[in-house]
C-alpha cells in the first residue's frame, strides 16, 4: 500500500526530535511519522517478516545481546518456512542483508554493536521497535484480562502515594492503626478456621499483571540503556569540537550525567539495581516465585516454572545498561589522557623555544642581569652514611653426579599430557555467584565436582590468583574430596579461596 504524505515536513514548527512532554498536535505527529522509527517499522513492506521475527528471536524467549551469526541461523529458518510456503520470490534477500538493512541508521530498528573482546557483533532490539512489537502483540486481543489486578495496584499505589506523602504525624498514626486492626482481625479470622483462599480467576488475574509487568520492565531497561547510550554520544561529540577549557568541559559532562542520574528514571534504575544487590531481597522474590508456582489454581498455565527465572532475566538487562555507565566513565578518563599528553606536548615546545633561544643569544648574551632564579638546594652527604665495604662470600657447589635407577619409571607418563580448560572452571564459578554473593572454592567443587583432580585444584588456585574478584586466605584452611576414576578417594587440605561476584 503506497503510503500518502502531507507534505509538511518543511513546516517550521516541526521539529527534528519530539520530546514526550511536547504537545502532540498535527505537526508532531506528521513529524513522528515521517521519521520515527517504529512508525517507518508499521510502514515498510516486510513489516510482517521482522516484527514476527523479532517476537521469536528477542521478545518473546525475553532475550537480549545476541550473536550475528546466531541470529543469521534463526532467520534463516524463518525464511526457509516462508518460502516454502510463499516461494523463492517471496524474500529472495539472505538472512544476513535483512540484518543488516534493519540495523541501518535510516531504519535503526535493530542496535548493532561490537562487545568488547570479540570480533562478532551482537544484536538487540531498539525501544522503538519493541513498542512496535509490544503494540501488535496487543491487536490480537486477550482471551482474558487482567481487571482486578490492576484496580489493586492502582489502590495499593494510591494509598502509598497519598499516606508517604502525609506531614501531620497524627493522621499517620492513625492510618497504621486501621491497618494494624485490619491485620488483627484477619489473623482472628484465621485462627478461628475462616481462611480465605484466592480463586483460580483472581490467581490467573493476578498472574497474568506478574508477567505483563515483568516484560515492561525489560522494556524499561531498554529505553533508560538508550538514554545513557545518548549521554555517551553527547560527551564523544562534544570531546571532538571542544576548543574551550578542560575544566568547563568536564563540568558541562558531569552536569549531562547528573541530569540522567537524578532524573526519574535515572533514579529508578538505581533503586532496582539497589534491589538486585540485595541477597535478602532476591531471597525473598525467589521464594515468592517458587511458591508461585505450587498454586492449584495456576497448575494449568502454560510454562508456569520459567516464572521462577523471571529475575535471571533482569540481570543480563542490567549489566548492559551499567556497562554503558563504565563506558562513558573511562571516556572521560581517556579525555583526561589526551588532555595531559598535549599538555606535556605544549611544554615540551616552550621548553625547546628557550633553548633555541638561547642558542641563539650565546654568541651576543646580553649585557646586566635580564634573569633571576633561585638559588638551587645544597646536597649534604655525611661520610658516616656510606657503606663499609662487605667482601663477597664464595659459595661452595657440590658438583657430583649421581646417577639415579630409573629402569622402573613410566616413561608413558611424559605423553599422557591432559589440558584443564580454564573457561569451564570460570564457568562453574559463575554458575555458583548467579545465585550468591561470595562461594568458596569448596562450595564451587560441591556444585561441580572436579574432572581431572589435583590438577583442577592448582587451575583453580591460577584462577584466583588473577582475578580481582577472588581471594585467598592462607590462615584457613578447607579440606576437599574427590573420586579417581578407579573409585579411589583422594583428600586435599588447601587454604581456604573465595569467589565474589563482580560488582
């Protein structure tokens, strides 16, 4: 369908970025129209074949960063179903053109970009794409919809909002003693047998508003990421046209980043990552969720157990958004580099100015005195603080040659050689940390016993070593325990390593 145009986009009052609190009349909406990206999304002609794929690939298995070649693979069976059905006229592009047009500027539907330490890039929906997405999932309607849920949140919300918000201390004395009359009854009611128990349409009522809520947040990190990602480029584009001071630059990039910081959502981040490194907290939320799932009422729900991975989810999200953080940190770290290094450059030149001036008066120095310096500092050396001299002492070397009986000694162990895989051991220590602050190495050896014994031991002990994330203790000592393969038990007395998740 051709698409018609009004022909305004020249209109003076359009402007190039709409913000959410600018009013929406006719022009910012034709202007949203003709140049964002969610809008051009519903607009293209294979508008079908990428919102459907992205439901597969990204929102729908709520997965973020994924791998080009990864992501190849998956369109490419795609596009091998529809032509089978539409023919080969139907998408004759490969799988990785349309990657590639869908992560194009002009379209910007897909975010392209590189992670560090790998040649490949990775994938991941933009916001604009994602509302498209989570729009067209809501066109096909719901069997059933979540009310009650929804009217208790809004009370729940309401009476938070209005009773935090209370200055006369009487009045919130008195609504804390309704609420706990209010609980005092309930357990009375409980204690005499009355126990009342949701039904099965409030349990998928309150279920469904859980899982809607839980998708809108990935939607959420999406949106502040790209924020942060905004700042990052503001500060790269103003580092390569300043020509002002370096102190007036770093004020204007510490002011950009207060401004995301203390703003709504930027506070809200920081609330839920206050959240996440709170183990009691997580704690709680994983015990809530694995109760979830024991509810009768919910026992038909489809995939009802990948609600208690709902907060593993969140975390690949968060890290991305704080790795945007770290990153527009160390940009600032470079600037201050790069300032340092032509500032040296700059006095490195008026030191060799002098001296090519005064080269060139040293055959006709001016006459009286044209320069003063202070005095240098006088070096005291007593001869009491030299050292008296020490003769060397000869050591005595036992040269004799022993010859050693090895007609005994297994040859065949110099080429039974064998690799520990250092990536498998990080492996297992992240596997432990994703639900723990801190592990020891016994705790990790516990969860994934070792393969290739005391040789695993001393590849741990290298791991520890050189990550900043671990300690060793050498004042505690731990035993560990493993089987050979011959069903022998070996034991190791080992000073005691802990593993912390990295902040």
């Amino acid at each position: 369908m051709a698409a018609c145009s009004f022909g305004l986009t020249s209109h003076p009052a359009l402007l190039p970025q709409i913000r959410p609190e600018d009013a929406m009349d006719f022009y910012a909406i034709n202007n949203l129209r003709e140049n964002h990206p969610g809008w051009s999304l519903l607009r293209a002609q294979n508008a079908p074949l990428a919102i459907s794929f992205f439901m597969k690939a990204f929102t729908g298995p709520n997965q973020r960063d994924i791998g080009r070649q990864e992501l190849v693979d998956h369109l490419d069976d795609v596009l091998f179903g529809l032509r089978d059905v539409y023919g080969e006229d139907k998408f004759p592009r490969p799988a990785s053109e349309y990657l590639d047009d869908w992560a194009a500027t002009e379209r910007a539907w897909l975010r392209k970009y590189y992670v560090p330490g790998q040649d490949e890039p990775h994938y991941d929906l933009t916001p604009a794409a994602e509302d498209v997405v989570r729009w067209v999932e809501n066109l096909r309607g719901r069997d059933f919809v979540a009310t009650q849920s929804r009217l208790t949140s809004i009370f729940a919300v309401l009476k938070a909002l209005v009773q935090q918000s209370e200055t006369d201390p009487e009045v919130r004395l008195a609504e804390l003693q309704r609420q706990r009359d209010g609980i005092d009854a309930e357990m009375q009611r409980i204690r005499d047998g009355n126990v009342r128990v949701m039904t099965a349409p409030e349990a998928l009522d309150h279920f469904q508003q859980l899982t809607t809520l839980a998708k809108d947040l990935l939607a959420d990190f999406r949106e502040v990421e790209q924020n942060f990602r905004k700042l990052d480029r503001q500060v790269r584009e103003q580092i390569a046209t300043w020509e002002g001071g370096q102190g007036e630059l770093l004020e204007t990039i510490f002011a950009n980043q207060q401004g995301i910081s203390s703003s709504l959502q930027g506070r809200t981040f920081q609330g839920f990552w206050d959240y996440l490194m709170s183990p009691q907290l997580r704690s709680e939320l994983q015990d809530l969720l694995e109760r979830a799932t024991r509810i009768e009422a919910l026992s038909g729900v489809k995939d009802l157990h990948a609600v208690t991975k709902l907060h593993q989810d969140w975390l690949p999200a968060v890290d991305q958004t704080q790795a945007t953080v770290r990153q527009l940190s160390e940009q600032m770290r470079r600037l201050l580099d790069d300032k340092v290094f032509l500032e040296n450059k700059r006095i490195m030149r008026l030191i060799r100015s002098i001296e090519s001036g005064a080269l060139g008066t040293r055959e006709a120095p001016p006459s009286g005195i044209f320069m003063e310096i202070a005095a240098q500092s006088v070096d005291v050396a007593l001869p009491f603080e030299r050292p008296l001299y020490e003769p060397s002492r000869k050591v005595m070397v036992d040269d004799d040659i022993v010859t050693a009986d090895d007609a005994d000694v297994d040859a065949g162990a110099l080429f039974s050689q064998f690799h520990v895989d250092m990536e498998r051991l990080k492996t297992n220590v992240d596997a432990v940390l994703a639900d723990a602050e801190q592990a020891t190495l016994v705790e990790v050896i516990q969860a994934h016993p070792l393969q290739q014994g005391l040789a695993e031991i001393v590849a741990y002990y290298q791991l520890a070593s050189e990550s900043p994330w671990a300690s060793i203790h050498d004042d505690v000592p731990q035993q560990l325990q493993w089987e050979l393969p011959d069903g022998s038990i070996r034991e190791a007395t080992i000073d005691q390593i802990i593993f912390v998740r990295p902040a």
